[in-house]
C-alpha cells in the first residue's frame, strides 16, 4: 500500500508524525509531502525535528495569502505531485486551507489515478460557518472514501449530514500519540528552571485566532485580561507572527509588557511549557486535547469549539460570550480552582494507540470495491449511482418521474 500523508500547519505535523513509524512497521510505502503552509523555522522546521519526522520527499512551498490564493497555491502545487507519484491513499489531516485544497485534488482526481482519500479528525464541527476551518472541515468529509474520527461524538455529526457508516471508522486523537511519545523528553528540558518558572505556578497562553487577533478591540480585551491575571500569576505567551502583527498594527505593545513574552516554541518546548502550567489560556484547538490529556485546566477564548468532549471531560471551558476581562479572569478562576485532574485521560481513543487503529482502518478499507461515485436525486433524499445515467436525458427523465 503506498500512502500519501500531507502537512501544511503546526497542528498537522503533530498528527501524521506518529503515522510515519506505524506505516512502514506494517510494511507500507510512504510519500510525505509539506504544503508549506506554516513554512519558517519557528513555525515547521523545528516541529519536524522535534517529532523526528523525515525531510518530506516533497515541499511545495505555497506560503501565506489570503484564504482562496493560499488555497489555490495549495491545489496548483499539488496536483502534479498526486500524478507523479499515484498512491493508494491520500491521507489529509485537520482542517487547515492544505488539506481542503489537496483533498479537492485529490477527489477530482480519484477517476484518473484511483487515488483514495482519508480525512484524519473526520467529523468536527463547531457549527460556526464564520470559521474558515469549519468550512475547510465540512468540506473535507463531503470528498472522502475514508473518514477517520478522533472522538466517539464525531460519527453522529457525519450521519446527520447523511454520510454513512461504512465510511466511518473511529481511530482516537494522533495528537495524543505525539503527545505521550514526547513527554518524557519534554519533561527533561529544564525549561522551567531556565526560565525562572516554577511547575504549576504559572499560566500559559496562546492566541492565533483571526477572528481574535485580527481586530483591535477584541485583541485588546485578550491582552487586558492576560495583564491582569499577571498581578497573580506569571503569564507565559509565545507570541504568534499573526498576533505580533496586529500588536504593533493597532499600537497595543504596552500590554504586552505585564507578560512573559517570548517567540513561537518548538513541538517539543511547547509541550513542557504546557505540562508545567496551572491552567492554560488558548484559542488553538490542538492545547484544548493536550490540557485534557494532561488533565490541566483550559480556559479556550472562543465562542464555541469544535472538541466538546474536552468540556465534558471537565477539563476544558469556554469564557462567556462576547469576551471580557472580568468574563475571562472569572472563567480562569473557577479553571483554578478545580485544579489539575491527577487521573489519566479517559477520552475514549486518547490512549497514545491510534496510529495502529489509523493503519487497520487504511488496510481494511484498502480490501473494500471502490463504488462508482454517486449522484444525489433532487427530489428525493437518496442517492443513485452514477452508472445509473447513461445521459442527461436520463437524468431529466428520472426528476420528471419522480
């Protein structure tokens, strides 16, 4: 079997990095390919050394951009990629523009090469179309043969949008993998001491959010809050190229002067910092699985998260909406106060095993008959094979039957 496996973002590496061993164990041919995405060293380079991912047989190089030319990059960069090499598998993880972008190639494709597509973390939904990702989620399921689910909550968002089980297969978190593989050395840094922090004496922050970061007062709001949990506690944030941007753009650099600044940190400083941390403070999606893993706090700075099994862990909360400072200092105080949950994660599937499970589910799907593709009746809520229709006569003669 000869898989695909595609990165573009700091959260995908993450996942297809405990892939890559799983696969070859089992004996199977693996093309890694880096859309280039997140493309520095801060933001890609230093995760693929931390997680001991090899150089990718292909970069594409597509940048940053707006949402539809960071895609089209994507797809224009890929699509000779997918015919020179011909896997069996295109594997896509998350919900960043590469993977839209090269499961569009890949789907419309799938007649030429036979190329099948694997979505891991299938079945995500925030149910806010305001959310780039959401999209980019959505999607990504719709175009897949195989849809590879990180929670048991994930199969009933794809059979109400009428996917099937046979489609489903439910593997657990990857994050989780790369998470438990690396604590240990993450654990070994001296990072802390280093740095002046004491273990659970601090709070670790991120935000990266376009909708959060993008505009003035919203990101105002974050940072005045991020202050005055500081009186109390030190405040540790990585500072995302975004986020240092729009600091400077709408003049809030004298917020930032109560925290501990620093830049972006490798996979593997991000995790020790994480680990040692009283609570944490985040818009990202990856730290929301990570803290429950863990079993520390999570205050998440969005409306409303794709991981609702985070929050009924217990682990997880979401600050009242719309934000404020009082809103999110409260929400970090109760966080606080129920402190860390010192029992392994029970998170059905978060058990550091799902990359075995992804492999299984590769290799049983591989064995299935690939079904011609199928077209939905109009007037009907059923679908009908393709080979059905020899014309489009036949089409329009079967809606005027119905």
């Amino acid at each position: 079997m000869r898989v695909m496996l595609v990165a573009g973002a700091r959260p995908n590496f993450m996942k297809v990095a405990p892939l890559v061993p799983a696969l070859e164990r089992a004996g199977h041919e693996i093309v890694l390919v880096h859309t280039g995405q997140h493309y520095d060293a801060q933001m890609s380079g230093s995760f693929f050394q931390d997680l001991g991912l090899p150089a990718p047989q292909h970069s594409l190089g597509a940048g940053s951009g707006t949402h539809a030319v960071q895609t089209a990059r994507v797809m224009q960069a890929f699509e000779p990629v997918l015919l020179d090499e011909r896997p069996d598998w295109v594997v896509v993880p998350g919900d960043v523009n590469s993977t839209l972008g090269c499961a569009l190639v890949t789907v419309k494709l799938k007649g030429d090469l036979g190329a099948r597509l694997a979505h891991l973390e299938a079945g995500l939904r925030s149910h806010d179309w305001r959310m780039p990702e959401e999209v980019n989620r959505v999607l990504t399921d719709r175009c897949s043969d195989l849809l590879l689910t990180p929670s048991t909550d994930a199969a009933a968002n794809l059979h109400a949008e009428g996917l099937t089980s046979d489609r489903i297969a439910f593997v657990g978190n990857l994050m989780i993998d790369s998470l438990f593989a690396h604590l240990p050395r993450a654990r070994g840094l001296g990072l802390l001491a280093e740095s002046g922090l004491s273990r659970g004496r601090y709070v670790a922050a991120t935000l990266h959010r376009p909708s959060n970061v993008d505009h003035g007062p919203a990101l105002r709001v974050f940072l005045e809050a991020l202050g005055r949990i500081a009186e109390h506690l030190p405040v540790v944030l990585p500072l995302h190229p975004r986020t240092r941007a729009s600091v400077t753009r709408w003049g809030l650099d004298p917020l930032l002067a109560p925290l501990r600044v620093c830049e972006p940190l490798g996979y593997t400083e991000m995790l020790s910092l994480t680990d040692g941390a009283a609570a944490v403070l985040t818009d990202s999606g990856g730290l929301q699985e990570e803290t429950s893993a863990l079993g520390i706090p999570c205050v998440t700075l969005r409306e409303q998260t794709e991981r609702p099994v985070t929050i009924q862990h217990g682990t997880n909360r979401l600050v009242p909406w719309p934000p404020t400072v009082d809103g999110i200092c409260a929400t970090l105080g109760r966080a606080l106060a129920a402190g860390r949950d010192p029992r392994p994660c029970r998170i059905e599937g978060w058990d550091g095993r799902a990359a075995a499970r992804v492999v299984a589910a590769l290799e049983s799907a591989s064995e299935s008959v690939v079904e011609p593709h199928e077209t939905l009746s109009r007037t009907r809520n059923e679908c009908v094979p393709a080979a059905h229709y020899h014309n489009r006569d036949d089409v329009r003669q079967s809606i005027a039957a119905d």
